[in-house]
C-alpha cells in the first residue's frame, strides 16, 4: 500500500513539473512575460486568481482573443490539478 501512495505522490509531482515547464515555454519559468506578447503577466498574482483564470480557461468564460490556446493546455486538467497549479505559481 504505501509503494502505491508513494508512486501516486511521486507521479503527480511529475505530472505538475511538466505542467509547468510546458506552461513556462510562453509565460516564462517565473511567469514573468506575456504570453506571445498578448497574455496579461501572471507573477504576483494569488492562487485565488490564477485558479480563477485557469478554470475560466477550461470552461471558455475566460480569455481574450487567445483563449482557446489556453483551453487546449488546461481542458484535461481536473480542479484538485488546477488548485495545485495555482498553488504553485503564486510561489514564484
């Protein structure tokens, strides 16, 4: 039992590790740039926000003119993915 906890937990620190390197190829590894020069920067905002924005994405209530770029990265994303996400990002 504890080899699954332990693999879960080791597979979903992956899982969030490549979902931010993939999110950093646009935002930046600190979120410090627009994203493709059009995206508002993100560093400095809580979670709260940014989960906001990232399941406003997955719903398409969110978003300017680029946002169906964003529903393809966060649609297979589930709440508890987007909350950690989040969590994380308002770290850097």
């Amino acid at each position: 039992m504890k080899k699954i906890v332990l693999g879960t937990l080791i597979a979903a620190a992956s899982l969030m590790a490549a979902n931010l390197a993939a999110c950093a190829g646009c935002h930046g590894a600190n979120f410090e740039k627009a994203a493709l020069g059009k995206s508002q920067i993100v560093k400095g905002w809580d979670a709260a926000k940014i989960e906001t924005a990232l399941k406003g994405y997955k719903d398409g209530s969110y978003g300017g003119a680029m946002k169906g770029v964003m529903k393809g990265q966060v649609a297979r994303l589930s709440d508890a993915d987007i909350k950690a996400m989040a969590e994380q990002i308002s770290k850097l």
